[in-house]
C-alpha cells in the first residue's frame, strides 16, 4: 500500500495518505471499539514484519550483487556458486 523508503515526492504523498488513513482507522478503534487496542498491536505487528522483510531483502540482494561482482572481477564468473 505505502512505500517504505519512498523515492519521489508522488509516493510520498502515497505513503502520507495511507499513514493518515492507518491513523484514523487506529484512532476510531482506539476510542470506540471494545478491545480496540489489539487492533492497533496487531496493525503495527503487520507494519513491523513487512518493513524487517523489506529490509532482508535489500540486505541480502546488496551483498549477492557484491558477490557476484567479486567473482566476475576474479574470473570466477561461470562458475556454479548459486547465488
């Protein structure tokens, strides 16, 4: 729905959006729902694991693309290391 780590100022205005839908949403369960705090504990439970897997994920694609630059650099390109 939002972008993480936004590039542009278009999907920063997404983000904002969805973040202040979030806050609304979480605001009106908050206050009158019953039992609306687990609500709010589940919705930042979701945020948390989608951003720890976006960041994974980057982390893991940086240090393969280091990898197989190394490996190019060293002759060791067409070699099966399944990276």
């Amino acid at each position: 729905m939002a972008y993480i780590h936004p590039k542009n100022s278009e999907e920063q205005k997404i983000s904002d959006m969805v973040y202040s839908l979030f806050r609304m949403l979480l605001h009106h369960a908050i206050k009158h729902e019953y039992g609306g705090w687990r609500v709010w504990v589940d919705t930042l439970a979701i945020v948390h694991s989608k951003v720890r897997e976006d960041m994974f994920v980057l982390t893991v694609y940086s240090e393969s693309v280091v990898i197989r630059c190394f490996f190019r650099y060293v002759g060791w390109a067409n070699t099966n290391y399944n990276l």
